[in-house]
C-alpha cells in the first residue's frame, strides 16, 4: 500500500493518524461502524473465531467485482461501483461482496473504504445493503434527518481525508420520520428529549418547499415530503461542501459530493444533479460513467 499525502499538510496517512492519536481515531471509526485503522505498520489481522459474517458463496466475488484500492480510484469509479452495486440490488441480483473470512483479514488492520455516506439512522436504510458492497468498503455517519452537525461532518473528514474515500453521498430517504417530524406533521411526546434539536439542520428545506407550496398550490409542487426530503439532501450536501476540508479535497478532484434521494419501495437510488437543479436518474447518470451519454 503506497504512502499518501493529504492536501497541503505534508502529512501522509499513517502520520495524521499518528498526530490524531489512537483513542481519537477509535472513537471516530467505532462511531461509524467501521474497523479502526492501525499505527502499526504490517501487523497481521486475525479473524476472530467465531464471527458473524455471511457466507458468500466463491462465484460470487467475481474479477468484476474486485475493485481497486481506494487511493487509485477517481470519484466518478467509486460512483460508478456505488450506482452498479444499487442496480444489482433493485434487480435482485446481490452478490454481498467482501463480507467474507479473507476480507476480515484484509481489513482488519487498515480501512480503505473508497465511498462515505451522510445518510439517516432510519432502519430501512441499510446502507452498505443497498449499494451491494462489503465490510471496508464505505464509511458511513448515521443520524435522524441525515443532517450534517459537526460530529457528522468531523466523522466525515476523517472518512475522507485520511481514510481516502473517494465519493461523499448525502442520502434522503423517501418518507423520512425527521423530516415529516420537522414539518410539524408528528406529535412528539410532551417530553420529546433531544429530538427537537434535529428539526433546525431540517427547517431551512421545510421553508423552502412551503414557500414554493404556497406559490405554486399543492397540485402543481406535488408531494412536499418528498420534494423537502431531496431539498434536505442538498441543503446537507451543501452544508458538507462548506467545510474547508472537505472543500479542498473536492477542488483537489479527489472527492465529489452529490445529494442522493432513496426510493423506500423500489430500493432505487436517485441523484441529483445540481448543475440543473434538476434530478438526474441513477441509471442516466450510470450510462454517462460508462461513456453511453452525456449529462447535457
Ligand atoms: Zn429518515
């Protein structure tokens, strides 16, 4: 594995995560699911005896599938990968890559994950399930609303920065319970504990889709949830693109950020395209990657 420089820091990957010190870097990566990276150059990972990974059957990790590591892969390839892994899971054709034995032991001492995702606690947005990928592979900072508060955005720069990913997905969700919560559409308990404090990262896309709502009428905005769940998703998307970190690395060519949208009932995920304001279809934005078309 080659040595890695990250921005104008002079500092390569195992250095930062030297200077970040060892508790801080266990913290971040226990937060987001994902195995803690290791000072020790060259230690041996060992596979617990007994651990809970699904069997994958050996036609499965197909050389299609292989992918190569994250620090070689431009943004658009780690799209790519992502926006295939979906397609195979709307089509029922999963193949539940790297979640194997010998995965465990690749990554046991170091994590290359190539894709990061902000995207929400919600049950049925299991991340790594819906984009068809394995242990390793994505970085992923979880909460109500997929909203970018500090620690998401630290956790985030982390992901990126030292851990090399590679592509930045804030991800919405189709009847997200934050959002239709910060709309006012659900009674909290009189004593609602912390979850008040989600609703003002929400309220700015709330705003916005009701003051279109109110201008346009009903009929013609058509579904408020689902336009304040994709105007959510580029608010975050947009909040992400404001850290100076996150920033340099996307002028750098090293990172995309892209507001997603995901589909409950069909497993589809949507991106959007903010060049256009509009939304562009995972598939079309797919065929652009494999040279089909172009995003005119
Ligand atoms: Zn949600």
């Amino acid at each position: 594995m080659g040595r890695r420089f990250y921005g104008n820091l002079g500092l390569g990957r195992r250095d930062l995560i030297k200077a970040l010190g060892a508790a801080g870097v266990g913290f971040v990566a226990t937060t987001a699911c994902s195995s803690a990276p290791t000072n020790q150059a060259g230690s041996q990972a060992t596979a617990p005896a007994a651990s809970p990974v699904a069997a994958t059957s050996p036609a499965a990790d197909t050389a299609a599938l292989k992918r190569p590591d994250a620090e070689n892969m431009t943004p658009d390839q780690a799209l790519k990968l992502l926006l295939e892994g979906n397609k195979r899971f709307t089509e029922g054709k999963t193949v539940h890559p790297r979640q194997n034995r010998a995965r465990l032991a690749e990554t046991g001492a170091d994590q290359f994950p190539f894709a990061a995702f902000l995207s929400c606690a919600d049950s049925r947005v299991p991340v790594e399930e819906i984009f068809d990928q394995g242990i390793g592979d994505c970085f992923v900072a979880r909460v109500a609303g997929n909203i970018a508060t500090p620690e998401q955005v630290g956790s985030l720069e982390f992901g990126t920065l030292v851990l090399g990913s590679k592509i930045l997905l804030a991800v919405g969700h189709e009847r997200c319970g934050a959002i239709i919560a910060s709309m006012g559409r659900i009674t909290l308990p009189a004593d609602p504990g912390k979850i008040p404090t989600l609703v003002p990262y929400i309220k700015p896309a709330v705003d916005t889709v009701a003051a279109e709502t109110k201008a346009k009428g009903i009929a013609e905005v058509g579904n408020d949830v689902e336009l304040t769940v994709k105007q959510n998703a580029k608010n975050q998307a947009n909040a992400l693109a404001k850290s100076t970190i996150l920033a340099s690395l996307v002028k750098d060519g090293k990172l995309k950020i892209i507001p997603a949208y995901y589909d409950l009932d069909t497993g589809k995920v949507e991106l959007l395209n903010e060049q256009k304001q509009a939304w562009v279809t995972s598939d079309h934005y797919l065929a652009m990657l494999q040279g089909e078309t172009s995003v005119a």
